[in-house]
C-alpha cells in the first residue's frame, strides 16, 4: 500500500550562539525513517527527548526558524514542500499538538473549531466534534482558561478531526483524560484510520501504542531503531532491536525486567 506520509532520513539541527562568536550545533534528529499508511494506525514510541515532537513539527512544517532539516518528507506521493504544508494542514492535514496552550485564549471553543467558517452544516459538524468527546453545546461559549486540562485537550482533538482530515498527526494526545475518555480517543483514531485516513500517534506509552495501532516504530535519540507490526510488542517475538526488545521486557507484565 502507498504510504499518506513517508519520512526518509530526517534529521533535524539548531545553530545556538554561545558567547562570542562561539556556534553550538544541536543534532537532536539525525535519522528518522518511517511511513504511515492509509487506513492505518502507526505508533511512533520513545522516552521523553527522543525527537517525536520535533517529528510532528518538521512534518506540518511548525520548527523554528533556526532549524535545518535534512532529508525528505513526502504526503501523498510529492514532496511535502512548506507551500503545501501551509495550504493543507488544518484541512487534510491535521495536528494534535501536545501542548493545550496551543488553543487562542482570547477566542471561545466555538469559534475556534469554526475558523470562521458560518453556516449551518459547519456548525452542526462542530457540534457533533464535540459531542464525540463528551463536550456539550455549552463547550462552544467558554474561553480556553474556562477549560479543564482534560476539556481542553478534548477541544484540541475535535478541532483536529472536525475536517475529516486523510493525516492526523496526534502528539501525546491523552494525558489528563482519564482512562475512559483516553480509550474513547483512541477508539476514535481507529475509527477514523478505517475510514481511510492515516494517523501517526505520538506517544511515550507503549502499552496504548501496542494496544491502538497497527504498527509501531521505535525512537531512540533522534533515531529510527524499529518498525515492527504492533503485535510484536504482544508477544516480544518478532522484535529486532534490542532496545525494543528492553522496552517490552519493561512492561509491567514482564516483571519491568530491565
Ligand atoms: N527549538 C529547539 N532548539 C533546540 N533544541 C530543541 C528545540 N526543540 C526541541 N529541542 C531538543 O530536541 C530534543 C527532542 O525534543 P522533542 O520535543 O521532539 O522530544 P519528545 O520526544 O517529544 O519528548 P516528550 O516525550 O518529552 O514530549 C530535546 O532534547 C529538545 O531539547
Ligand atoms: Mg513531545
């Protein structure tokens, strides 16, 4: 199957200047290789720092300035060029980032996940957005301070899946939900990878990639170590890396045998 999203040999450096004119060059991704496919869900795992978030960054073209980015990253067969990151994303491209703080504080939920858009059929699909995630029409009148952490990260979701996006890339998106609203999520990234879209899932939490997604890859300081069917992390068999097979050996269990 062709991939939505291939990334081949990502890597990613900062330029920071020290005193004087000393440059310090950071490398924090120096390899990253992987595909998400249609119709899947694909698990991107790793301990904090080991490059995920700069991942999702560098795909909708969200690194700071002072980033260099080597490689290639491609969304439906052509280079993903900044031009078409900024035309897509939000659209067919859609980002759950980490951070809630990433909501407008100044703009009510409703208005947020409308983007200006009026009529009654985009605030219908708001409505339902939102519903989905156990958010009531009352949701669309509160300012994001209004929020709890758990509400707000359910409002970052349904902004993301309001569009039926074909990519949803998901940045940890479930902590502070608590585990029924986080199995809901989840359940809902499969429901939307088997109405065909691909979802790249971000998480630091191998139990829940395992259990989500078809497919997970192994981060490891900025590098690609393993991309293995997600059954491998059941069984243990099948796992190349021997750092894979560590994390799995730590799962509560197996005894967290490291
Ligand atoms: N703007 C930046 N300038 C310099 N270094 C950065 C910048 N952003 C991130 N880094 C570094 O890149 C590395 C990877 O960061 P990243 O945010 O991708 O980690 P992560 O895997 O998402 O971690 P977490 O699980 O904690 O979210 C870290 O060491 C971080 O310090
Ligand atoms: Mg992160």
């Amino acid at each position: 199957m062709e991939p939505i999203l291939s990334v081949e040999h990502l890597s990613v450096t900062f330029t920071r200047y020290g005193r004087g004119l000393n440059r310090v060059e950071l490398n924090p991704i120096r390899e990253l290789s992987l595909a998400v496919e249609p119709g899947r869900v694909t698990a991107v795992v790793g301990e904090s720092g080991s490059g995920k978030s700069l991942l999702a960054h560098a795909v909708l073209h969200l690194l700071p300035r002072n980033a260099r980015v080597g490689g290639s990253i491609h969304y439906d067969g052509a280079p993903l060029t900044r031009e078409r990151a900024v035309a897509l994303r939000g659209r067919e491209i859609a980002l759950i980032p980490q951070g809630v703080t990433w909501l407008d504080p100044m703009m009510k939920v409703g208005d947020q996940l409308r983007r200006g858009r009026g009529g009654s059929a985009v605030r219908d699909r708001c409505r339902a957005a939102l519903e989905r995630y156990g958010l009531g029409p009352g949701a669309e009148e509160l300012y994001p301070f209004q929020l709890s952490g758990g509400m707000a990260r359910r409002v970052l979701i349904a902004c993301a899946v309001v569009d039926r996006p074909r990519l949803i890339v998901a940045d940890e998106p479930t902590p502070g939900l608590d585990v029924r609203a986080a199995g809901r999520v989840l359940g809902h990234f499969r429901e939307l990878a088997e109405e065909g879209a691909g979802v790249l899932f971000i998480t630091h939490n191998l139990g829940l990639a395992r259990t989500v997604a078809h497919k997970v890859v192994v981060f490891r300081e900025g590098q690609t170590v393993d991309e293995v069917p997600a059954r491998c992390f059941q069984t243990g068999e099948g796992l190349t890396h021997p750092y894979s097979h560590a994390l799995w050996r730590a799962m509560p269990e197996n005894d967290f045998e490291v």
